[in-house]
C-alpha cells in the first residue's frame, strides 16, 4: 500500500505540472500584449490552442498508452511540456508562442490518457473513486496555482516562469524514468465500450454530468484566461497583485477539497453539492463587475476559485459510482468536455474583453446559470461495481 501510494504520488505531481503549463502564461500576459502589440482576442486564441491540440491528439496518445506503455508516454509527455515551455521563454513572435501552446496541450495529451490508466491498473475498485479524485485536484490546482507561480516569478523577468517549468519538468521526466514502473495490466470490459462510440455521450446516466464538466470548464476557462487582463485594464493591477489573489484562490481551494470534500459530498451528496457551487459560483463571476477594491477582488476571485475546486472532484466522483466497467469512456469524456470548454472559454472571453471588460464575467455567469438550471432535472442514477 504504502509503495502505491508513493507512485500515485509522482503521477499526481506529473499531472500538476504538465497543467502548470495553462496557468503561467495568465500573469505575464498584460506584459506580452504591450511587448508584441496583440489584441484581447488573440490571447484568447493562444490560451485556447493548448487545449485544441489536446483534444486532437487525446484519442490517439490513448491508443498509444496501451500500445506503449503508460511510463514511456508520460515520460515523452513532460519532454515536449519541457520543450514548449523552453519555446515560449524565447519566444519573441506569435508563431513561436502559438507553437509553444501547441505542443504543451500535446504533452498534456500524451500525459492524461497515461495517468488515468496506470492509476486504473494500480486501484481496486474501492480506492479507484478516491484516486480519480486526487486526479482531477491535480489538475484544478496546476491550473489555478499556476498564474500564482508565474506571477511571483515574473518579478525575476517577463519570461523566467517559462524557464523554470521547462526545468521543472525535465526534472520531473528525469524522476519519472528512475521511480516509476510499468504497471500489470488489470483485466477489464472497457473494450466493449468501443462499439457503441460517441452515442454514449447522449446516454441519460451520463449527458447530464458532461455538460455540466463543459460548462464549469468553459466558466473557469474564461474567468481565468481574461482575469489578468481585466484587473490590469480597470485596477492598474501587478503581476504580483495578479499572483496573489490567484494563488490565495488556488490554496484555499486546495484545502477545501482535503478538509472539506468528503464531508460535503457524504452530508448533501454530489449533485447537490454541485448545484451549489454553480449557484455561488455565477452569482460571485457576476459580482466581479461591480467590486472596486483590491480586498472585495481578492475575496470575490478567492471564493469562485473553492467553488470551481468542488465541481470537478464532485462530478468525477459521480461519474466514477456509477460508470461500472466504463471507466475508460467516462474518464476520456471527462477529458473531451474539459477541453471543450478550455477551447471556447478563451476565444469567447478574449473577443468579448476587446467590446467591453465586463462581457466575458456576463457571459461566463451566463453559462453558469445554464448548469445550474440543467443541475435541478439531473437524476442520480445508482451506483455500479466495475469487475
């Protein structure tokens, strides 16, 4: 036990590193619009692509992963994070920044299919729920606490938060080939699951949960690609008055879902606790258009950050009870309608900034509001053992 715990630990650990990759460009931002002259909405094309390039690539590093093996796409996947984050430190025209972004959603989608199926073949079912649901802080904490990172970072120069990941994350590869070992492969009915295809979207047991990971996706997705860009705009914010609200988010998030998860999910249940997120979450997004102090933005911009926290864990939960022996299929799921709503979240956000600061927070509200109207007909469905 004590051995599994460790590994899981190195693949969290990767896992948040690779999704640094997302949040460290948000601080640094205002910067580089005024060095290389670019507007709101290609900012958001540039936020965008990472996840773009994930969703492409996603199928088929899954194929790979099993073909392969789960150690050697991981390890390739932190090489080409290291080589993109090295691409965007010297960086000076768009092509190259694009590339970069480009290659980081690559990586991330060499890295995700690989994690969930070596933390598939180290679990029972028992401790599977659990696992996933580190997993999926993993990923919410290297996105939040990463502008954290890179904010501070940016004091030291414009792009040394770049280099410090390309580091990072050649350490980490380097880590990975000495600790991790390929692991058994668990017998499982995951293959059947290929025949019906993408029609399983539309299962009622399912639907009703993917949009919701779309929706809370495209929500945070926008808020934070375009955050750093409205408090530079209307405040005069830093990169470390930036660095500090994001990050004083990302931790009191982090300690919601250790303290306060399980508690929460065992009182009201996941769905319920889903729909009051999305309540507190829309009505704090709208509020970010009227706050015009640096405490009421850090309070505000703290507590949407712990809502979004408990709306991934709580859906990957749900989705875990009662997915049987369709892990695969909902983990994949849980990937494509988190990079959905990574892609359009940004590009919709950013060409709203460019008409008015205060749109992408209406528009994110809005899609907020649409999850918690769809949240009051969902049905937990019951749960299933996967064999």
């Amino acid at each position: 036990m004590k051995k599994q715990n460790v590994v899981l630990l190195i693949l969290l650990a990767n896992l948040f590193i690779a999704f640094l990759g997302i949040g460290l460009v948000i601080p640094v931002m205002p910067t580089l619009m005024n060095e290389l002259h670019i507007s709101g909405s290609v900012v958001g094309y540039m936020v965008a692509v990472f996840a773009l390039s994930q969703l492409i690539v996603s199928p088929l590093a899954g194929r790979w992963a099993d073909l392969y093996g789960r150690k050697k796409m991981i390890v390739i996947g932190l090489l080409i994070f290291s080589l993109s984050e090295l691409l965007f430190g010297i960086g000076k025209i768009l092509p190259v920044l694009f590339t970069s972004r480009a290659l980081g959603g690559i990586s991330a989608a060499f890295i995700m299919p690989a994690v969930t199926a070596f933390i598939a073949d180290i679990t029972t079912t028992e401790t599977r729920s659990k696992a996933l649901g580190y997993m999926s802080a993993a990923i919410s904490t290297g996105f939040i606490v990463g502008p954290g990172i890179g904010g501070f970072l940016a004091g030291l120069g414009t792009r040394v938060p770049f280099f410090f990941a390309a580091g990072l994350a050649l350490v980490a590869a380097i880590f990975s080939i000495m600790m991790l070992r390929e692991p058994e492969r668990q017998a499982n009915a995951n293959d059947e699951n290929g025949k019906p295809g993408l029609s399983r979207i539309f299962a009622p047991m399912y639907f009703i949960a993917f949009i919701v990971i779309f929706l809370s996706s495209f929500g945070l997705a926008s808020f934070e690609s375009i955050f750093s860009l409205f408090v530079d705009h209307k405040f005069s914010f830093t990169p470390k008055d930036i660095a500090i609200i994001i990050t004083g988010g990302g931790l009191l998030g982090a300690i919601a879902q250790v303290a306060l998860f399980d508690r929460l999910t065992k009182y009201m249940g996941e769905i319920q606790l889903i729909l009051f997120c999305l309540i507190f979450s829309a009505a704090l997004v709208f509020m970010m258009t009227v706050v015009n102090t640096y405490m009421h933005v850090l309070f505000v911009t703290i507590i949407i950050f712990v809502g979004f926290d408990l709306i991934r864990p709580a859906v990957t939960s749900y989705l875990s009870k009662i997915a049987g022996d369709e892990q695969g299929f909902v983990g994949g799921m849980n990937s494509m309608f988190t990079s959905i709503g990574n892609i359009f979240g940004p590009i919709l956000g950013g060409m709203l900034f460019d008409i008015h600061l205060d749109y992408p927070f209406y528009c994110a509200a809005l899609f907020l509001v649409m999850g918690i109207i769809l949240v009051l007909f969902w049905k937990p469905q019951p749960e299933k053992l996967s064999s």
